[in-house]
C-alpha cells in the first residue's frame, strides 16, 4: 500500500512538471517570437571579403581516420586567409585530459595557439566543452591546463573562460557584427526550447570574393530558414555555402536516454509528442534549394543519418560530408 502511495505521488509530481513545463514553452516561445518579430537590421555597407577559405572539423561524429576520436559535440577550425578561428570547443562527455579536441588537434598537427579568436555559437553543453561548463558559464578546451593567448570570445551570451584554460576575453555579440574584414556575425537569432528555455545562437558568415557568403552553423537551433533570412537581411551577396549543424535528429539520434531520443526533444519549441519531424527536414531542403548554395555540409553530430541521406539526395554533387580530420575547402 506505501509503495503504491510513493508511485502515485511520483506519478503525480512528473505530470506537474511536465504540465509547468510545457506552459513554460508556450509563453517562452511567445517572449522569443516578440523579441525577433522587434529585430531590424540594415545591410553591411561594405562587409569586405577573404580570397581563401576552409573549415576543418576537429570534433563531430564521424571520420574516416582511426587516430581521431569522434563525439556528438562540435569544433571547427575555420581559416579565412590569415584569420584562424575556433568555432564551439566540442563536448568532453567523458570529463578528459587531453579531451577529443586536443587529442585531434594535436593528431592534425593544429597548435593552440593558432586560432586568432574563438566563436561560440551558443551555450550549450556539447559546444562548450561539457555540462559543468553549460551549468557554471564558461567553456573549457580540455579538463586541464591549455595555455591560451589573450584572444577575442565572441559569444551570443556571458560566457568566460575557465580555469583551465584563462586568458581569451569575451565580446557579447547581440547584432549582425563585422569581425573582421569579410568575417562576420549574422547576430543571435532567439528561440525557446523545451527543457533548453531561452536559446540564444548566431552564426558565423564569410563573405568569399567571387563567390558569396559561407555560413557555418554550431547547432541551427534558430532554424536553417530564420538563418537563410537574417543572412539575406544583412549581407547583398548570395549565399554560397551552408555548413554546420542544424539539429534534425529525425529516426534516430546521437544522446539516447535508453530508448527517448533526448536531442529530438530538447532541440524544439514544440511539445514532445510534436517535436521533431521529418516534414521540418523536408522544410529545411526545400529553404536551403531556394538559394541555390554550391556547397551544403550537415554536421552528424546532432542529425540522424536518416537526415543526412535526405540531405544527400536533395543535393547530389553539392553536398560534403563532415568529418573530423576532412577539410573542406572552398
């Protein structure tokens, strides 16, 4: 009879938070909606441009090379002519030293000491560095010394370096900022989640001359078509290439809590039974089509294969498969 009254006030305690939860939802997804709804922008009068560019992934979910470790996490290593950029600083689930990153870094013969800024795309813990780091604010590289140089953070929240790895001081970015010449931030496109609460993410763009805008994503919680739009606000150049992670965990995910695919979940402002779906990835094809990109790359780390293979047969020859340790050169 007491464990029946335990389970019953356990049951009861769930559907009270779930219920909370989900009024949460309804009125965050509002406050966001409103705050983007006030957002106006004008075009960059003069962005500027890089001749060359690349982008290496040094944490994802997949690679062709055994030397490297693969997590569902993101870091990438962007280089725009002599600007190095690290952009999100991976996942460390299992607490390492060295993590993945340093270990690829180290593999691919990267020093860490040659990114010239760090970009977070969003504060989440598999692009910071692990859940202590989601929890405390901060981002950490590796959970152990990583000597760092006194370098730019940009960041769409008040993030700081930890303790393992002090001396980049961060920049909030809010708006469409120019970061350097022909390097920019599309500004922070907010949405609320469920579990998640309010979301703030930007992306990085980089205006290549001759060809357009690159837009490389850490996690696309803002939606590929909210993305696409802000990129056309600001920028009078077309888009060229769309890399990066966009959350479509559709039949299948990376973080499974035995058999609930969490990422399908945390990543919407939808309720659970809604959630996902696989009419939001055919939305995302047919948003990425319009603008016609010649080079479209989604990171596996927080999409199913199944999204993938979509993605695969929606742009034949344009599409690139990201791999940590295959370089992507545009």
């Amino acid at each position: 009879m007491i464990a029946l009254y335990i389970f019953l006030c356990l049951t009861a305690l769930i559907v009270l938070i779930f219920i909370k939860k989900v009024i949460q939802l309804k009125k965050g997804k509002e406050k966001a909606d409103t705050q983007l709804a006030g957002m106006t922008f004008t075009k960059f009068s003069s962005p500027g441009s890089v001749k060359q560019l690349s982008i290496l992934p040094l944490v994802d979910y997949y690679t062709d090379n055994v030397d490297l470790k693969t997590e569902p996490g993101v870091s990438y290593l962007v280089k725009a002519d002599d600007t190095t950029i690290l952009l999100d600083v991976g996942f460390n689930k299992k607490k390492e030293h060295p993590s993945p990153l340093l270990h690829n870094m180290k593999t691919l013969k990267v020093s860490e000491n040659d990114p010239d800024m760090i970009f977070i795309s969003h504060a989440h813990l598999d692009h910071l560095g692990g859940m202590k780091e989601q929890k405390e604010k901060t981002f950490s590289l590796s959970q152990g010394p990583v000597n760092l140089s006194n370098i730019p953070v940009y960041s769409p929240v008040n993030i700081a370096a930890s303790s393992w790895n002090p001396g980049p001081e961060t920049k909030i970015i809010t708006e469409p900022t120019i970061l350097k010449d022909g390097i920019a931030s599309i500004g922070v496109i907010p949405r609320f989640l469920f579990l998640m609460g309010h979301t703030l993410e930007h992306s990085l763009a980089i205006n290549v001359a001759g060809k357009g805008i690159v837009i490389i994503i850490g996690c696309g919680h803002q939606t590929i078509e909210r993305i696409i739009e802000r990129t056309q606000m600001i920028f009078d150049e077309p888009i060229y290439g769309i890399i990066g992670g966009l959350h479509y965990p559709v039949n299948g995910g990376r973080i499974m809590l035995g058999p609930i695919n969490i990422q399908r979940i945390v990543g919407s402002d939808k309720p659970p039974w809604v959630s996902i779906r696989e009419t939001d990835v055919k939305s995302a094809i047919a948003a990425i089509k319009k603008v016609s990109p010649k080079v479209v790359a989604l990171s596996p780390h927080d999409s199913s294969d199944w999204a993938i293979d979509r993605f695969k047969q929606a742009f034949g020859d344009t599409y690139v498969d990201v791999k940590v340790g295959k370089e992507i050169v545009i």
